[in-house]
C-alpha cells in the first residue's frame, strides 16, 4: 500500500523484500530520500512497538496551547461542559472571529487521533460564522482538556481478534436552536478505531423512537458477519 501525500510517500505492507524493490524502483526515476520506519508525517507521530501501533498529535497539542497562551492554565477533566446550552448568539459577538475559527479548523485536524473530542468540536463548528466570548470560553475548555493529556491517540493492536464493535448514541433535541438531536457513532475493529463521527440530524424528531439512526451499527455488525456489540 502507498499513501502519497504532494511529495511524502508511505509504503506499507507484510514483505520487507518487496518494499524494498518498490523503493529501488521509485529512486530509480525520481530523487528520493529514505526516511527508514515512519515516526512523524503531516504532524502524526507514530510509534511501533510489538505490541501495535500509537498514533498521537502531542507535538501538535503542544503548538496549539502554546499560540493560544494556555500552557499555564488550569487542566479541565472533560472538553466540554455537561448539559450544556450553547446557541446561536443574540447580541454580543466577537469584533474579530478570526482567531476562533482559526481554533477550531486546528481543533478539527486532531479529531484524525482523538475520537474524544468529537462532539465538543462539532458543536463549537457550528457557531464559526458568528461565535461569541461565550463560545470562546468553551474553545479554551478543550484547550485545558488537551492540557492533561496532550500526548493521548489512538493504539492499533496487531494481536487482537477481528472483532467489529459499534458504539451510537443520540441525545434528544439538544440543540437549543433548532430543536434537532445530534447522533454520533464510534466503531472499532479488533480493538482499533476505525471510523467515529457526530453529527446533527437532518429533520426534528418527535419522539425517541424516530432517531432511527441509533440502531443503524446494529444493522453494520450482521452485514459484516464479524461478532460485535452496540451499546445505545
């Protein structure tokens, strides 16, 4: 397998020998420069062991807090505040929104290592076109959230059984403005995480029954035909 990303190449795969042809080949034609095994591309870090494979952004975390002045700041335990009540501002907005949507495009590229702060940078993601000090201040709890673990990822066992687990949940109408419930999925193969996501819904449900998309892992499990579980 190779990922090619503008002038970075990985090469992966289960025969040293044929990786090693593949590079000949390619040094052949081009110019290229061999790194050795992977540590670092586009701000992943990555660290093997026998065990499997971690990928973190903690150099990355460690940037973000520094340009936004937070390294002295108090940890916070969870990104964002439990039952909250952010909405679409009604007054007072930001004179410069620039450094909060700034924030949270950052605040999005971690979400590839770190499934925990989904949600919270969803939420922040739909006040970027009028975002108030109020939205800000829950910007800087994730910040002091990243602080208590900057260097926290996601591991990939190599040993693990192939066994697709799902996770969904929704809440009901969470969202203040528009009364619309917001779904989101976590989804795991042998151990490793491969696919999560959150999302608001599309149409405002009656009642509890008609977020039909808390059961659709359930259907993803059998389809697969691997053992799993769904946890609503």
């Amino acid at each position: 397998v190779a990922l090619i990303y503008v002038d970075g190449i990985i090469l992966a795969g289960n025969d040293l020998s044929f990786i090693t042809g593949v590079k000949t080949f390619l040094h052949d034609r081009f110019s290229i420069k061999d790194l050795s095994i992977l540590r670092y591309f586009l701000r992943l870090e990555v660290a093997r062991t026998a065990d499997g494979v971690a990928l973190s952004q903690r150099k990355y975390v460690l940037d973000i807090l520094e340009d936004a002045g937070v390294e002295g700041s108090r940890p916070s335990s969870f990104p964002i505040e439990q039952n909250h009540h952010l909405t679409r501002p009604t007054d007072e907005v930001l004179a410069d929104p620039s450094p909060y949507c700034r924030l949270v495009e950052r605040l999005l590229y971690l979400t590839v290592t770190r499934p925990d702060i989904t949600y919270a940078i969803n939420i922040l993601s739909q006040f970027v076109h009028a975002p108030s000090p109020m939205h800000m201040d829950a910007a800087y709890r994730i910040l002091r959230y990243l602080k208590a673990s900057p260097g926290q990822g996601s591991f990939f066992p190599s040993n693990n059984p192939l066994r697709l687990t799902a996770y969904c949940d929704a809440d009901w109408g969470g969202c203040q403005s528009t009364r619309r419930s917001t779904t989101g999925y976590f989804i795991s193969l042998g151990g490793a995480p491969v696919s999560w996501r959150t999302k608001k819904q599309r149409v405002v449900a009656r009642s509890s029954p008609e977020q039909s998309t808390v059961r659709w892992p359930v259907r993803l499990v059998k389809s697969f035909g691997f053992g799993g579980s769904c946890v609503n």
